[in-house]
C-alpha cells in the first residue's frame, strides 16, 4: 500500500514538471511550430534539388540534342561531297573506250567526319539505320575503289574486259543511287527531329521566369 502512495506521488511529482518543460519551451503550439518549419524546411530543401535536378536533365538532353544534330549536318554533307566526287569519276570511267585511269586517278573516300564520329559518344545516339546504311555503303564502295581487277581493267583498256568495266560503273552507279534514294532522306528525317526538339527546349526555356 505505502509502495502505492509512493509511485502515485512520484507520478504526481513528474507530471508538474513535464508541464513546466512545456512551458518553459514555449508549449505544445511553440513545438507544433518548430516540427512544421523544420518539415517545410526538409520539404523545399528536397524540391530545391529536384527542380535542380530535372533542370540539368533538360540542360543534357539539350546539349545531346543538339550534337547530334551537328553530327547529322557533317556527316551528311561529307557523304554528299563523296557522292558528288564517285558520280564524276564514275562518269570519267571508259566504258567502252577512251584514255585509260591510271592508279593514282582513282579517288580515295574522305571520312573525317565519320570516323570521328565513331570515336564520339554522340555517335550512340544516332539512329541505328543510319550508322549501319552509312558504314555498309563505305565499306561496298572502298572495296570497289581498292579492286586490283578494276584499277587493271580501266588502266589497260580493251574489248575482252569491256563487258566487266560497264558492270563495274554499273555497280557503282547503283551504290550512288542508294545513299541518295535511302541514306539521305533518312538523315534529313533524323536532322528535321532534332530540330524539331531543340526548338522545343528553346520554347520551354525562354518560358521560364
């Protein structure tokens, strides 16, 4: 029983003096207060970095955007100055007959540009059909410009390799048709995307306060 008096005046003792801590500290309201600022604080903090965060995001998308889009621009134009060049040697080819080419006619391919960009990681986000058409036609056409075969047969020319040399600029003239029917339009398809989205980042960004 005394045991039972004397929690009963302990508890009696506590409880004034939780409330004088309470009130010493402001009261329930005071601490209300302060575990709202606090969560408001943790809350614009973690906005902060998250409109941060989706910021750098478009900023990178932007930057991506717009590379690739200069890597289409040179890659097309450099394909186009290849094409041109092949269509003029290829014209200049005897069929039939005329002056011989000599080896140190034959054009080489320029391929700054692609090249470079394989060793680009812009070069990821070029659209796969791209890559592959442009890199099978590089391939197809080098290994025309480097046959020993053909250099002989348009360097000695006569009626027994006639028929070989008319298929040759045949095959060749086909390659050219190919990267203007496939290659280009694609490309003009990929570059007009690009534009297309670099326009919208530009429109949200002058959006922006």
């Amino acid at each position: 029983m005394a045991k039972i008096e004397a929690d009963s005046l302990q508890e009696v003792i506590r409880e004034p003096k939780f409330a004088g801590f309470l009130t010493a500290v402001g009261g329930p309201r005071f601490l209300a207060a302060q575990f709202f600022t606090i969560l408001a604080t943790i809350l614009g903090v973690y906005l902060a970095g998250y409109v941060g965060f989706q910021r750098t995001l478009e900023y990178d998308r932007f930057v991506k955007a717009q590379q690739r889009s200069d890597l289409l621009a040179a890659m097309r134009e450099e394909l186009k100055q290849n094409v041109d060049r092949l269509r003029k040697f290829n014209e200049r080819l005897p069929a039939e007959s005329g002056t011989g080419v000599t080896n140190t006619e034959w054009p080489h391919l320029r391929l700054f540009v692609w090249q470079a960009a394989g060793r680009s990681a812009s070069a990821l986000d070029m659209p796969p059909r791209i890559a592959i058409d442009v890199q099978s036609l590089y391939d197809d056409i080098n290994d025309m410009l480097n046959d020993a075969e053909a250099r002989q047969a348009f360097r000695s020319l006569s009626s027994s390799n006639s028929y070989f040399r008319t298929q040759y600029k045949e095959r060749l003239n086909n390659q050219l048709k190919f990267a203007e029917g496939s290659i280009f339009p694609v490309i003009d398809e990929a570059r007009t995307a690009s534009a297309e989205l670099l326009k919208r980042y530009s429109d949200q960004k002058d959006s922006k306060p």
